[in-house]
C-alpha cells in the first residue's frame, strides 16, 4: 500500500492527518477498502484502457447502495469525502469527453 493516497488525498477528512499505512495498519478490512477505492479511482480517472470496466466502475462511484463495500459505505468506513470524488469524476469525464461516460 502506498504511503500517501494518490487520487483520494485531498479527499480525506482532516481527522486522518497520519499516514494512511499508520492508520490502517492492525484493520484488514480498511486495508482492503483502501485498495478498493484506489483501483476504482485509477480506473474512473485514467485513460480508459477497458471501456467495460471504466464504465461499471463509474456507475459503482455513482450509485446509492450502500452494502458493505459500496463506494458511499467505504467512503464513510475511511471518512473520505464522497461527493468531493464524485464532483472530481464527473469533472474528468466532462473533459475527456469520452464515449463511454457514466450513464446513471
């Protein structure tokens, strides 16, 4: 896991001013969200390699479950700003102007 988070940093709320590794060291479950959410962020911001995946990761970050290891549950689990990510995606997708785009 890297040291600092490298698409959700500026999302994390001020209670989590430690290193994400320190954090989240002695909890499996945060470790395995963390790697959740950063693989969903490289797919949803980088350049689409997969379009299928791109897409489906996409309505993931967009939809309203809120099971175990939806996107709003583990945002709240890591107290990491969801709409700041969502704003954040929709932005990207504006600009990249791809064919492919979130279709909610």
């Amino acid at each position: 896991m890297p040291g600092k988070m490298l698409y959700i940093e500026e999302d994390v709320l001020p209670t989590q001013t430690e290193d994400v590794k320190a954090l989240w060291e002695d909890d499996p479950i945060k470790r395995l969200m963390y790697a959740l959410m950063e693989d969903a962020l490289k797919l949803a911001m980088e350049r689409e390699v997969n379009p299928l995946e791109t897409r489906v990761t996409r309505n993931w970050i967009f939809s309203e479950d809120e099971g175990l290891f939806s996107f709003l549950n583990i945002c709240a689990v890591l107290e990491i700003n969801s709409e700041n990510i969502r704003s954040r995606v929709n932005r990207h997708i504006a600009k990249t102007s791809s064919p492919y785009a979130r279709s909610r």
